[in-house]
C-alpha cells in the first residue's frame, strides 16, 4: 500500500485509536524510522518532502508523538528503502509476552544481505506460527497488522488486518499507490474499496486482488463493528528503493 506514495498531509495521522489504544506509533518504531533515516543521510524536511507531508509530522512519527496512517507509513518505509517487517515491534501476545520464558520471548534473527538484523523473529514452531505469538503493529485509526510470518519474507507482506470502525488505509481524497500487488479476503465485517476509479463493497467471504501501483484505498465500510481481513502483497521489494 504504498511506494510512489503521493500522500498529502497538513497535519498528523491522529485517528481514533480505538484497537490500539494508545494515541501514537511505539516508541521503537520511531527510533527505528530515524536511525534509517539517519543512515540514509536524509533530513527530516527532505524526507518530508519526498513523502508529501510536514517535516513536524515526520518527527512527531520519530519521536513516538504521532501516528501515521497506512499510506503514509507504506510512503515513509519506500522512501528509506525499509521491509515493513522491521517495523513489528508492537509486543507478541500470549505466551510470546511471557517474560519469565526465555524460550517464548521475540528474539532477532540472524540477517543476511536480505534480511537486516533488525528483523524481529517471532517463537514459533518451524514453520507454524500460533495466534498468540503474532508480531503486531498498530497504526492511525487504529488500523492493526498483525503479521502472519514468524520470520522476514522480503518477497511477500502477508498480514492479518483489523479495521475498526471509522478504520482506513487513507483518507477518500488522497489515495495511495506502490509496487507490487495486493490480495485480500474478507473474514469478517464489510470492506470498502477504491480501485482506481472503481468502487467496490465486499462482504466476508469476497476476495479482491489488484495491481498496487493503481491508487487505492480500503476502509471499514460498517459503523458498529470492525472488518477483519487476510491482505497479502507481493512483489514490493521490486521496488528499487526497497531493500
């Protein structure tokens, strides 16, 4: 959901947080988007501009203070050239949050050229990852990630979305765009869709899949209960910014 990103803020993604919450992005998240920023030499203003927001937005993000929307993520992450898998940082659930279970705490992987160590790795059982150990991520809206991988894939963003009430990638009049394309299937709720210049409603059980570089938006079409959905996209590490 995001790379040639034409986002267009005037001020922070401050959305209601009612999955998540809490009124601003986890602390490590922003120190993580400013140490990239950082290596990457970049400013704040020259990284706002790139993106299409204010250089206050940017270190609002950094500093934990705001919480940036799904489209302005996706933008920030693109221009860095950062895996949204280093941005898990939200704390596992279950037996993942058991502190005095060493073997059951999130631990980092090893890395590669592919695979920066900064990748959390969540416990899981080779190639079975349990619902209660999800790595998870929340954002303005409170839209919520929930990654559905134990480990990096830096071909394929596979997630398990919530969308609460009043929940959406971007806002009706600023639609976003980025490699790769995009599969999704409605578990629950009623889903909203721009493609484009097409709408579309789904209800659970409809699946939709699109080429990402088209803009779009998706959001929570119901005003009394959240839609859930399973959304993957492939192929965003084609785009050349994104390492």
């Amino acid at each position: 959901m995001a790379a040639e990103t034409e986002k267009s803020e005037s001020a922070p993604d401050t959305g209601g947080r009612s999955n998540g919450g809490r009124a601003s992005l986890a602390e490590p998240v922003g120190d993580g988007l400013r140490k990239h920023r950082q290596d990457a030499g970049m400013s704040l203003r020259a990284l706002a501009r790139k993106v299409g927001v204010s250089p206050s937005l940017i270190s609002q993000i950094e500093h934990g203070k705001a919480t940036p929307s799904v489209a302005t993520l996706y933008a920030i992450v693109s221009e860095l050239g950062v895996s949204l898998d280093e941005l898990f940082f939200d704390e596992p659930r279950g037996a993942a949050a058991v502190a005095s279970a060493p073997e059951s705490a999130p631990r980092m992987d090893p890395g590669n050229e592919r695979t920066p160590s900064s990748h959390w790795q969540a416990p899981s059982e080779g190639p079975v990852l349990r619902a209660n150990n999800r790595l998870s991520l929340t954002l303005a809206t409170g839209v919520r990630w929930e990654r559905l991988t134990a480990s990096h894939d830096p071909g394929v963003e596979f997630l398990y979305c919530t969308y609460p009430v009043g929940g959406e990638s971007a806002s009706a009049d600023d639609l976003m765009t980025h490699s790769g394309s995009e599969y999704g299937i409605v578990l629950e709720g009623r889903c909203g869709a721009t493609v484009g210049d097409d709408y579309y409603e789904l209800d659970a059980g409809d699946s939709i899949a699109f080429d990402s570089r088209t803009p779009h938006r998706i959001w929570n079409l119901s005003d009394s209960e959240p839609m859930i959905a399973i959304w993957t996209v492939v192929g965003r590490d084609g785009d050349p910014r994104v390492g």
